[in-house]
C-alpha cells in the first residue's frame, strides 16, 4: 500500500481483531462473496496488518475460544 494515500485510524476490542484474524486465516478468500476485486484486496491488506502490526498472530488456540465467547456474549441470536 502506498505510503501518500490517505488513513483512517480504527480501534477494535482485541477479541474483535482476534475473531477476525483467525477467521481470515482459515476462510477460503476465494470463496469470500466480493463484487469487486478490491474487496478481496481490502480483506488481504487487513489481515497483513493484523498480522504483521499486532500481537494477534500469536494467540493460542484458548485465546481464540476465550474471544470469541467475548465477542459472541449478548448477542441475542
């Protein structure tokens, strides 16, 4: 990604990003419903991120069940 485009700051609860990494890791991206090739692109550059700019690489398989329970509680469906 070009250094000079514009940025938008997010901030997600760590068990968002750690429910999103290991979705992203483990979900075809081929198979990702898109309607335009950006989207795949998008998809790839966060989880780069994720990846290379966090901790959330590391999580062990007790962090990702732990987060997702977090994620999930008070869902209401």
């Amino acid at each position: 990604m070009t250094e000079s485009l514009p940025r938008v700051e997010i901030q997600l609860w760590r068990a968002d990003a750690i429910v999103l990494f290991n979705w992203l890791m483990s979900v075809d991206i081929n198979q990702v419903p898109i309607t335009h090739p950006a989207e795949k692109q998008a998809l790839a550059d966060l989880v780069t991120r994720l990846e290379h700019e966090t901790d959330i690489a590391g999580v062990t398989r007790e962090e990702i069940d732990q987060a997702r329970g977090e994620v999930s509680r008070d869902m209401g469906w």
